[in-house]
C-alpha cells in the first residue's frame, strides 16, 4: 500500500502541494486528476525524489519514499514515467528498453519481462533498431511506458500519458494499462487531465485543486457527481 | 538619513557630485604618495593598473554577461599598440596611451561581434585560444621586437615637480590619474543608458529583445568598450616595467585580471578596487609564506592561492567581498533600526 | 608528393593526439556541461608523476600506464571534490552561467602552480617509448618516427576501446543516457552521479595519455600544455562538442591541417590557423563540421 500523509511541496515561495493525505491501496489503479497547475506533477515528482518535499512522509510498504534517491525508489520496485514521453531520442528503441533494465544487471528475468514489455506494445518491436526520436508520439509515449515496465515495477506512477496524443492512441493505451494491471496485480497511480477516461479505468481517484485534495474517493462515485465535475473538471 | 540631508544639503547634481569625489580622492591619493615608501608607491601604481583592467571585467562580464578568459591578450595589444606609437611617431606617452585604447576596442569590436554569437563555453574556450596564442604571434614579427620585446618609457616627470620627484612616484601620478579618469568614465557608463541596457540584456536576453533592445549590438559595444579599458591597462601594465615583450602577457595574466575581478564582486566597480589590492598583496602574502623556501616554491605559490582563492570566493560567496559586505552593511543597520 | 605525404601522416600522428584531448573535454561536457579548462593541468600532473615513475623504474610501459591511471583518478577526485558539490551549491546564483568555467581556471591555476612549486619550472625532457629519428626511404630520413607510428597506433587503441565501451556496454549505454537525458536516465534506475564521475575519470586518463603522448616533443613544463588543451578545444569544437566520433574526426582535421600550414606557409601560421578556423567554425557551424541533428544549449 503506498501511504501518504501531510504532504507539503514548495516552488520557492509558491506552495505546489499542501498537506496532501492519501491512500492507495496495493494492487488499484489510483487517478489523480485536476486542472493544470493542481500540484498533480508535482506529486509524482516529490514521490520519487526529483522535487524535495518541504514536509510530510510517503511510505510504499515499509520504504520510505522520501528518503530515497530518484535512481534508488526505481531499484525498490517504484517506476515513474513523467509527462512529456520521456525517452532518450539519441538512443534506438532497443537501447531505451535495455536502458530501463540495466540495474537488473544479467537477471535472466530481464529477457523474459522484455518479451512480455513488447507482446504488450507489439508496434515497439517492429522499431526497435530506430532511433527514439524517429517515433511517433503514441509510440514514444508507449516506449516510455514499456521503459517502465521493463524493471518489473510494483507501483507505477504515470504522468498525463494522453497528452497530446489521438483519441484512438490514448484509448489503446489506456486499455493495455487496465489489461497490465488486471494481469499483473501492479499498483498504478495515474496523473491524468483527461478526466473522463481515466476514471472509467481507475478503482480511486483524488481531485486536486490548487495543491489541495478537494475529494477523494471511489472513481464512479466522483465521475458521477455532476457538482464536481462542473467545478473542477469542466464537463 | 542623515547621508541623505547632507547630499541634499550640497544641491550638487549627482555627476558633478561623483566627479568632485573622484578629484578629492585623487588628491588624497597624491598628498599619500609622498609619505610612503618608493616600494609602496611602486604598488600603488600596480594597483591602479589591475583596477582599470579589472574594470573591464566588470564591464564585461558583470554588467553584459560574458565571459572572457582572453583579456591578457588585449592587454597586450594595448602595450603593444602604445609602445609602437612612442617609438615610430615619438609622440608623447599620454597621446599613446589613446592610441592603445583606441587599437584595443577596435580588435575588441572585432571579437565582439564574434563573442555576441557565442554562448558561455564557446566564448570562453574562444577568449582562451586568442590569450594563448596572441602573445606567441608578436615573437614572429620583427617590428614587434620579437623575444626582447619593445623599450616603454615614460619619461621622467617634468623639472617644474621639483629635484626628488621620483620615477616611482611619476609612474604612480600617471596610473592614478589614468585609473581615477577610468572609473569617471565606467561609472558614468554604467549609470546611464547603456548600463541599463547590458543590465537588462544580462537578466534577461529575450526579454530585452522584446522591449527593443538590440542583444547583439549592445553585447558587441561591452566588448568594445571592455577592450579599451583593457588596451590602457595593457599600456599602464607596460609603463610599470618599461617594457612590451611576449612573456609579459602569459595566461595567468589573463587569469589574475579575472580572479581579482570575482574576488572582489564581479558586478561592482567597489568590488574592482578590492580586486585590484587582492592582486598585489597576493604574492607578498605568497612571498611570507614561502620565507626561506626555494625559489621555485615562492614563484609558484601565487598562482596557487590565486587558483584556491578563485575557486573558494565561487564556492563560498559568488557575489565577491563587494557583495558580501553589502549584505553585513545590511544586517547591520537593520540590526541598529530594531534597536531604535 | 614525397613531401605531401609525409606532412600528412606527421599531421596524422600530431592530429591523434589532439583528438584525444577533444575526447576528453567532450567526456566532461556530455555528462556535466562543463567545459573543463583544468584538463591541460590535470594532463601536466599527470605527466610530471609519469616522470617520477620513470626516474624510479626506468620503465616506459609502467610510466605510460601510472600515468594514465593517476590521471583517471585525479579527474574522478575533481568531479566529486569540486564539481558535484559545486554545482549543488551554485544553482541559480548571481554568476551561474559562468561560475563553473571559472572553477575550472581556478583549478588550472592551482594545479600548474603546484606542479611549479613541487617540480620548478624549467623545461624537462620525457622519455619516448621509441625511436624519434624518422623512419628510411631508400636514402633519405622521412619525418616519421617510429614514436609517431607508436602514438597513432596507441590512440587508435584507445578510440577503439571508447567505441566499444560507449556502443556496446551497458556502462556505455548508461553514460549517454546520463549525457543526453539525466533525468530519464535517473528514473530507470542509473547512478547518474556515479557515472558522471566515471565521465571524468575517462576525461582524466584520455588527457593523461594525451600529455604522456604529446610530452617528448615539446617538452614538459608546468605550461607546457596550454597549447594542447586549446587544440583540443578547437578540435572538440569542429566535431560539435558533442559527439565522440565528431571529436575524433575534429582533432585528425586540425592535425594534418596544420601540418600542411606549416609545411606550405611557415611555422608562423599554426595558431593564426588554428584561431581562424576555431571563430569560422563557431560562427558558420555552430554545431561543428559533422552536423548533428539536435543540438543542445548549455
């Protein structure tokens, strides 16, 4: 179960999250939603140590998130695939999925989650001699995902995965996430402005507004409260 | 507030106010001269002479943004510059002294518009070469004087100072007077229109290109302008030892003119003065320490604490002394405010 | 033609060298965006401790070999001494931009210092692994040494084994992941820290060999390299700062053209070259001869 309690998160003098509190029990598909600028990036940033918290604690099982390194919570099985696709353009399909399992070092394992990373991704494996930057949108976005996966995560924290990409691409996605975690048994928290379809995947969600948890609570309960939606998500 | 009400008080405008205190600190300079020892007066020249080229620096580097670790080469053009017009014109040595200003922002306009395309690295390793390789370049051609160099001679002062007006002290008139003409002129500068502008160029590229400004030709005249200060401390540098070689200009010249720049506070012309004395007590702290070692030991203890000192003034207070006095003067008074 | 060929293996074997050097300040400038002016003070340290070694063990392949070993550590003592925490601690202060340039200057000066205060500084001679008197052609002494075939097929060596390393080894893959993407390459799990520091050590042995290379022929002084590390700065730059390869074929260019400048036109004319073409290259091409498809601002 991945606890969180009090988190607080400051920009300089601007506070990005504010007492944050929240559950996600192990094995659910947890959506964080809200508008931009809610503190949702900045939630996964401060998760895996790329953003210092200012106070409050994280625990995933027994670690403790927020004294871990970036590179450290990855090795404990917390996999985090930021917003904007983040792959490596200079490298080939093939060298971003090695890269993911490097620390694995020669784990038989690693051969084998590599073939279940591009059963589940099949369009990766037609490229995977490209170079990262000569792939579509939807693919790199996949390829980051598939990155993730590759070090057989237990918590998967996933930024705006849809941005910018097709409807079509983002319904793809979408489904192979909720095929993933039905199989696997991982833990996903997903960061998502698109509201509408991540809470038709997701077992929680939590709304932020302004680095605040307005609601949080069973995903169909906060899709179907209309008040909400006009408030905060914009449908 | 006090302050305030006296400058009020004198209803003098601010640039004639600014010019009047640069005369009595040059009197108070000369009224000095005369009570101290030859030695001293000697360094009090090598003072001037580091202030004005530390001035550059800060011209360039604190108040336009670039860097450059090649300023010893204009140095050099500066002394070459004036020594050739001394010596095939044979005219007076302050008409020299223009001229190597002159020589040394026309090259500095030239590497300007190179420099104003550069970003930081680029411009730096660029600067380097240019120090690197200048001075080599004057062993090749005979007009230059080669490995020997060219005589720089000043001349004595004029009888009407009276029998025991030293060479010394005639060197140091010259460099103070030069070096307090310099910093009139760097502080009018820096108030004024183009100060604004480098300033705003530094915070912020684009947003000074979208107000207007136009980047590359104000990055290209800091250049210019830096490298005429550099050119007449390149000739006061020459005056000091009555000399122009090659061997005078090596890169730890180049270094020394930056590290006193940084010591002092790359963004104030205080923080130049600082700078400038940093440099020339240096080597004497070097010289007590290394009383009684080898000789090898006291040449090369100056570029080490010069090193050490640069890389602890980054580390520890970026803004230099300038900076980190200003911030004491600040606690203090607020200090002495709660009091009240 | 004799003549032509001659100048252009001799600028070959000089260009070697220089490629090395820019492989060393393009290790740097990858993984931490600095370009490291202290690489020449390092390169020179590391050469008076080869020296040392000599004097002790007359024994050129250990010099050769301690050489490049102390001059790896040095560079992995630099990063962690003076860079990594630097750069936690500088941020966005008021000279960012420029503080870690003038680090590096700093640690130049210091390092050349020392080597003066611990060693003086007139010029010393440094031992050649062979023979430095130019190979026979019939009747007639080519001006091409056994040394220069030495020093051609030891940096060949050491490219070949940066190639493989950097293209085929998961060390390799790591450090341009570092290099290119450090966050990226963080959340899959790399010790990026760890292998920057790696970067550096790389950065220190290439320079060191450099140094060791380059040494027998112009002698060593606590200066002595000054010039080396502004060629392998203009070589790092031809090749667009930011590609090994780029580096290479930067650092052979420079080398054979300025062995052709100084057989053509006069010895003068080497730095002239060598400064004209460095501001051609950065104004024309900024992002070097061998253009790259991306590039990346400081």
């Amino acid at each position: 179960m991945l606890s969180i309690v009090g988190l607080t998160t400051d920009h300089g003098h601007v506070r990005a999250l504010e007492n944050v509190s929240f559950e996600v029990p192990a094995g659910s598909l947890t959506a964080v939603i809200g508008a931009n600028g809610a503190g949702k990036t900045t939630l996964l940033r401060t998760l895996t140590g790329l953003t210092k918290p200012t106070s409050g604690s994280a625990h995933w099982h027994s670690h403790d998130l927020l004294s871990l390194s970036t590179e450290e919570g990855v090795r404990h099985g917390v996999a985090h695939v930021p917003e904007g696709r983040s792959v490596v353009s200079e490298l080939t399909v093939a060298e971003n999925l090695q890269l993911g399992a490097l620390w694995r070092g020669k784990d038989p394992d690693v051969q084998i989650a590599r073939e279940e990373v591009l059963s589940l991704f099949p369009r990766l494996r037609e490229r995977l001699s490209q170079r990262a930057d000569t792939l579509s949108g939807g693919e790199r976005q996949m390829l980051a995902i598939a990155r993730a996966l590759i070090a057989r995560p237990d918590l998967l924290l996933l930024d705006e995965p849809s941005l910018g990409l097709a409807p079509l691409v983002v319904e793809q996605i979408f489904q192979t996430l909720d095929r993933l975690r039905k199989q696997t048994g991982l833990t996903v928290v997903l960061v998502e402005q698109n509201a509408i379809s991540a809470l038709e995947i997701a077992d929680n969600a939590v709304l932020l507004s302004l680095g605040k948890i307005v609601i949080s609570g069973s995903a169909s309960l906060i899709a179907q409260d209309t008040e909400l939606r006009h408030a905060y998500l914009g449908y | 507030m006090r302050e305030r009400f006296a400058l009020n008080w004198l209803r003098i405008p601010s640039g004639m106010r600014r010019a009047l205190l640069l005369v009595l600190v040059g009197w108070g300079l000369l009224l000095i001269s005369d009570r101290i020892s030859e030695f001293r007066v000697y360094q009090g020249a090598s003072v001037a002479t580091y202030f004005v080229a530390i001035v550059s620096i800060v011209l360039l580097t604190g108040y336009s943004g670039q860097v450059s670790l090649g300023h010893g080469a204009l140095l050099a053009i500066g002394g070459y510059s004036a020594a050739l017009v001394m010596q095939n014109l044979h005219w007076p040595f302050w008409i020299a002294f223009f001229a190597a200003v002159f020589v040394a922002a026309l090259v500095g306009a030239l590497l300007g518009v190179a420099a104003a395309r550069l970003s930081g690295p680029y411009l730096a390793g660029t600067t380097l070469a240019f120090a690197v390789g200048l001075p080599s370049l004057a062993n090749q051609f005979s007009f230059l004087g080669g490995e020997q160099g060219l005589p720089f001679d000043i001349g004595v002062a004029p009888s009407r100072f009276g029998e025991n007006f030293s060479p010394y002290k005639w060197l140091f008139w010259i460099s103070a007077l030069f070096a307090l003409f310099a910093v009139w002129l760097a502080a009018n500068l820096l108030r004024g229109r183009y100060g604004r502008i480098w300033r705003a160029v530094r915070s912020d590229e684009t947003a000074a290109a979208l107000s207007g400004v136009n980047v590359a030709r104000s990055k290209v005249l800091a250049f210019t302008v830096s490298a005429g200060f550099a050119g007449l401390a390149g000739a006061l540098l020459c005056a000091t030892v009555s000399l122009v070689t090659p061997g005078g200009f090596p890169l730890s010249l180049s270094f020394a003119i930056l590290t006193g720049a940084v010591i002092g506070g790359v963004r104030s012309l205080v923080g130049a003065v600082i700078g400038a004395f940093t440099l020339v007590i240096l080597p004497m702290v070097a010289d007590a320490i290394a009383q009684g070692a080898s000789d090898a030991v006291s040449t090369n203890l100056p570029a080490v604490l010069t090193g050490v000192l640069l890389i602890a003034t980054i580390v520890i207070s970026p803004g230099g002394i300038a900076e980190s006095l200003s911030h004491l003067g600040r606690k203090i008074a607020l200090r002495r405010q709660k009091r009240i | 033609m004799q003549q032509f060929v001659n100048t252009l293996i001799n600028g070959a074997s000089l260009g070697s060298i220089y490629s090395l050097m820019a492989l060393a300040m393009i290790l740097v400038w990858r993984s931490t965006r600095v370009v490291n002016f202290a690489q020449a003070g390092q390169a020179v340290l590391s050469t008076y401790v080869g020296l040392e070694i000599h004097r002790i063990t007359h024994s050129y392949p250990l010099t050769l070999i301690i050489a490049i070993i102390f001059g790896a550590l040095f560079g992995a003592l630099v990063d962690l001494l003076l860079v990594r925490p630097l750069m936690h601690r500088v941020g966005d202060g008021p000279i960012a931009a420029v503080a870690p340039v003038i680090v590096t200057l700093g640690l130049l000066s210091a390092i050349q210092g020392f080597v003066g205060l611990i060693w003086g500084g007139e010029y010393r001679s440094f031992p050649a692994a062979l023979s430095q008197n130019g190979f026979k052609v019939g009747l007639t002494r080519i001006p091409f040494s056994p040394f220069d075939l030495f020093i051609l097929f030891t940096t060949l060596l050491v490219m070949l084994a940066f190639a493989y390393i950097f293209q085929r080894s998961g060390l390799g893959l790591a450090m341009r992941a570092a290099a290119f993407e450090p966050e990226v390459a963080r959340l899959a799990g790399v010790r990026v820290a760890r292998v920057r520091t790696i970067g550096w050590a790389f950065a220190g042995g290439a320079g060191a060999l450099a140094g060791a290379l380059i040494t027998p022929t112009t002698l060593l002084a606590p200066n002595s390299l000054d010039l080396l590390l502004v060629f392998g700065f203009t070589a790092a730059v031809l090749g667009g700062l930011e590609s090994l390869v780029g580096g290479v074929v930067g650092g052979f260019l420079l080398g054979i053209g300025l062995a052709l400048v100084v057989t053509y036109l006069g010895s003068s004319f080497t730095f002239i070259t060598a400064f004209v073409v460095l501001i051609a290259v950065l104004l024309l091409r900024p992002r070097g001869l061998i253009g790259q498809r991306s590039v990346r601002n400081a």
